[in-house]
C-alpha cells in the first residue's frame, strides 16, 4: 500500500515536471522523440560551406552540427541558424572555436580522442544521431574539421566546409580529414537528444528500452547508467521522458 502511494505521487511529480517543461522552454528548442527522418537530417540544405576561406571550418562544422540537433529536439525553423548567429557565441577571435559553448540551449563539448578513433566514433555516432565534427589538429598543410554524419553500410559519412570536395553528405574519403587521423571532436552534451526513430517495447513491458547512456538522474542531480535493459515493474524507480531526456524517480 506504502509502495502504490509512493508511485501516485511519483507520476504526480512527472506531470508537474512535464508542464514545467513547457514553460522552460522559451528561446530553447524544443526536444521531441523521433523528431525527423534519416533523410530529413540529411537534406542537402542543411549542410554548408566555407565563405571564408580555411580560418572557420570548425565553426561550419559545428553550425551543421547544431543545425541537426535542433531538427532531432523538433525545431522547425532550424535554418535561421547561421554561421554568423552561432559565431557570436562560439568563436573567439584570433583564436578559433571555444572548448565549450551554449547556442540557444544547445551545448557544445570538445574533447580528445583516445589510442582507438574509428572505435570511438562509432560509440559516439550511436550515441549522437546528430553526428560529431571532428578536428585534425595537425593535419598537413592546415588543419581542418568536417561534420561526421553518420556510418552507415559500413561506411562513414561527412559534410565536409571544404569548397575543394563536394556538397552535402559524402563519403568519408572523399573528404579532407579521416576518421583515424583525428585528434579532437566536438559533441552535444546537452541536452539529450532523441534516436532518429523511437526505441522499441519489448512485450509485456510497461518501460522503454534505449541504448546505453549516461542521464541526468532527477533522484539525485548526479548521473546514472543505463544499460538498455527493460526494467520491471516491481522494481522501486520509474523512468520517464522529461525535455528529451530519459529520467529516473525513486520511491524507496
């Protein structure tokens, strides 16, 4: 009786949240699941160029790559961002892209690769539908950055800023940078951003199985990991979608 009481006010809670959520929102984009299609997220207009020349091919890299994290959270008017509107937040003069920026609620990291590139690159294309830009540092004559899209057929994709390579979504090698040259890349740390299409129900399941990943927990303000595996029902903490995000309550 204790535990049902515990779980009414647990799902009381994620109603409250849930309008909270809307009235958050704001300026923010909004975070749907399954907000578009692989061939949505790859539509030939939201890949840009360069137009100034090889100094800002991280800053391209990284409009595009927000571009289709705002069109996986739902945002419609993903266009009116501009390499100019995210410069004013992410790029320093003389310098070049910062390690971390916010545009619009959306957060940018950067960080190194470890000894395994092409490895790693997988693991964070699965965890990123939206894709990650990776940066040679010190590739020969300059260095430079694409947008890894996606690997599909056993096979990475890119946009590359580069004018000398064709436009929109490519083959890796026909880009300037390669998987297993890269020293740095750039992801979206927050917020979470829904897979392409919605995760499945395993039957007589009453919660949602997804990929591994590592989730803010509302519990505790800390994080958890998620393994994928479908949880029960006796068990005492529900998950839920707040913003995007899978979510956990605990009641015990």
């Amino acid at each position: 009786m204790k535990l049902i009481k515990k779980q009414m006010i647990a799902l009381v809670l994620i109603m409250v949240i849930s309008v909270m959520d809307i009235g958050l929102l704001g300026k923010c984009f909004t975070h749907g699941v399954g907000a578009v299609t692989f061939d949505e997220i790859n539509n030939p207009d939201i890949f840009l160029k360069q137009v100034n020349g090889d100094l800002q091919c991280t800053l391209v890299a990284a409009t595009m790559l927000i571009r289709r994290a705002a069109m996986l959270s739902g945002y419609a008017d993903w266009a009116d961002i501009t390499v100019d509107k995210v410069k004013s937040q992410a790029w320093i003069e003389g310098v070049g892209l910062k390690y971390n920026f916010t545009y619009e609620g959306i957060t940018v990291n950067k960080a190194p690769f470890g000894a395994d590139p092409v490895n790693e690159a997988l693991l964070l294309l699965e965890l990123h539908p939206e894709g990650i830009v990776l940066f040679d540092q010190i590739r020969s004559p300059r260095s430079h950055a694409v947008l890894l899209t996606d690997y599909t057929n056993e096979m990475f994709y890119c946009a590359d800023p580069s004018d000398a390579v064709p436009y929109g979504r490519i083959p890796i090698s026909s880009g300037l940078v390669q998987v297993q040259d890269t020293e740095f890349y750039y992801y979206v740390s927050s917020p979470g951003i829904a897979p392409l299409s919605p995760p499945a129900m395993e039957e007589n399941s009453s919660i949602l199985a997804v990929d591994s990943n590592t989730y803010p927990s509302i519990s505790s303000g800390t994080s958890y990991y998620y393994d994928g595996a479908v949880k029960s029902r006796v068990e005492p903490y529900l998950y839920y979608i707040s913003m995007g995000i899978f979510r956990k309550i605990i009641w015990n």
